[in-house]
C-alpha cells in the first residue's frame, strides 16, 4: 500500500496569511494526488485534483503543486472560511490512501 | 448534477451488523466507481473499498477484506456497504463518494460528489 505523510498535523494562522501543507507519497504517484478539504458534519470538498488542476468553484487562492513524491497545498491568503482539516489521498493505485489530515485553526 | 443521497443513522449492538445504502439521485453512478470512506471520531478519513457498479467488481482495503461487503444495484443507482462483526471502533460516519475523472487529459480519480455521511454508532 502507498503510504501517505502529511505535515504538519496542525497549524494556527492569521487571516490574510500564507498556509502551505505539504504531503508525501511512499513511492511515486506521478501527478495522482488530490487535496480535499473536510469541515466538521460535512461532507469532504475537493480542492485540487491531478495534483494541480483546481476544481470547478473553488477559489484561486487554492493552488497545488508536486509530482512524484512530493507535494504541496497553499492557500496564499487564509479567508475565514477556509479554517478546516485538509486532506491529501493517492489516486494512483488501490488501495486508495489518505494523509493523516493537517487542522488549519486560526490564531 | 448527481447527488449521492444516504440512509440514516444506525445504532447497533457489537457483533451485529449494519447495511448503508446510497442511491445516486438525479443521475446515475455511470461508468465510474464508488468509494466508502469513513471517518471515526477524532480521527482522519480512511477508505474502505469501492465498486464499479457497471461491472460489479469490488476492491477493499486489507484491514476490511471479509468482514465488509460492498454492492451495487445498476436498476436503481444504489450502492451499499455492509459491515459485519461490529465493535465500538467501527463507530463511526460512513460516506459514500463517486470516483469521478476526467477521462485521458487528468491523470487519476478523485471523490465527487460525496453522500451527507450516515453515523453509525456501536454500543451495548
């Protein structure tokens, strides 16, 4: 199974700030990476799709990068409502595999 | 646009069982798959198999393989998820999710749309 490392586990940020989570695959998925943001009694969202395509709908301010092993999530200027779990999950191989999720609180 | 609209929350005894059905509203699953991912309290989200209702072939992630059955009705684009042998540590919301992708240009699948989450809760 591929194993997914995401850090840091948590952060705390200002609004207006620059949040960047990075995310890392135990062998290489190419550009098979997806971000998902996750609020308490919802539903997840995806964000970013073949690890830098941004979904239809969200904002531009959510960018992704990274190929191979090695990926990163930035949100260049955190909106409160962007306060959540985000989640990076491998679409390269069964079984498909989440990062542990990385808590963005506000500071 | 599809929804993926979910049954209700459960409460069972350990050692029983509990069937989630998911019903493709306003649209069908299509060729694509459909993922159950869970999510215990304080916990991150973790998959647990997937289906390709068009052909019935089921994948699971080794820590559910026989002790969960996943399923799919093409007549009614309904999905569901069994899980047997329950414990305190199966409670949990359930989700069920499209694997949606965007054919040879973007590589991969990715979870959209998602059901509501049905809770299942394991007590005695």
């Amino acid at each position: 199974d591929i194993q997914m490392t995401q850090s840091p586990s948590s952060l705390s940020a200002f609004v207006g700030d620059r949040v960047t989570i990075t995310c890392r695959s135990s062998q290489s998925i190419s550009s098979y990476l997806v971000w998902y943001q996750h609020k308490q009694g919802k539903a997840p969202k995806v964000l970013i799709y073949g690890a830098s395509s941004l979904q239809s709908g969200v904002p531009s301010r959510f960018s992704g990068s990274g190929s191979g092993t090695d990926f990163t999530l930035t949100i260049s200027s955190l909106q409160p409502e962007d306060f959540a779990t985000y989640y990076c999950q491998q679409s390269h191989s069964i079984p498909w595999t989440f990062g542990q999720g990385t808590k963005v609180e506000i500071k | 646009q599809v929804q993926l609209v979910q049954s209700g929350a459960e409460v069972r005894k350990p050692g029983s069982s509990v069937k989630v059905s998911c019903k493709a509203s306003g649209g069908t699953f299509s060729n694509y798959g459909v993922s159950w991912v869970r999510q215990a309290p304080g916990q991150g989200l973790e998959w647990m198999g997937r289906i390709i209702p068009i052909i019935g072939i089921a994948n699971y992630a080794q820590k559910f393989q026989g002790r969960v059955t996943i399923a799919a009705d093409k007549s009614t684009s309904t999905a569901y998820m069994e899980v047997r042998g329950l414990t305190s540590e199966d409670t949990a919301v359930y989700y069920c999710a499209r694997e949606f992708n965007a054919g040879v240009t973007i590589p991969g699948s990715w979870f959209d749309p998602w059901g509501q989450g049905s809770l299942v809760t394991v007590s005695s």
